[in-house]
C-alpha cells in the first residue's frame, strides 16, 4: 500500500503533466511527440514512488529511496 504522501505524489505528478499539456506546451507540429516524451517522464517518477511500497515489502530484497537493501549499510571489506 501506498502511503498518504506517496499517493500525493503520484497525483501530483498527474497533475504537473495535464498543466503543462494544457497551460504550457504548444500546439504546432511536435506536439504530440513532446508530450509523449514528457508522459513518459512522469510515468517514471510515478513508478519510482509506486515503487517503495513492494521495497517496504521486500526489505531483504528492495531498498526505498533514499536507503538501503534491508536498512543497513554494506559492509565495506
């Protein structure tokens, strides 16, 4: 399960991509061709933040952002 915050964020990078479509990108002829570029940028971020909720599963297997696999640091040898 997403977090509170973690559900915001996925929202929120929604919302920064349906602005930019309708307040700042232009409508000549490329377009669609930056918007799907830009669509696939915010799917990123929002896989990234969906993300935690299989490492806060997984801890020996995933790391959340910002940690490490299993919350300790790697033993440096």
């Amino acid at each position: 399960m997403l977090t509170g915050d973690e559900r915001q964020a996925v929202r929120m990078a929604g919302e920064l991509y349906t602005h930019i479509a309708a307040k700042v990108c232009g409508n000549g002829p490329t377009r669609a061709d930056d918007l799907a570029e830009l669509r696939a940028s915010i799917h990123h971020v929002q896989h990234w933040v969906e993300a935690q909720s299989a490492a806060r599963e997984h801890p020996g297997e995933l790391r959340l952002m910002g940690e490490v696999i299993g919350g300790k640091e790697p033993r440096l040898e």
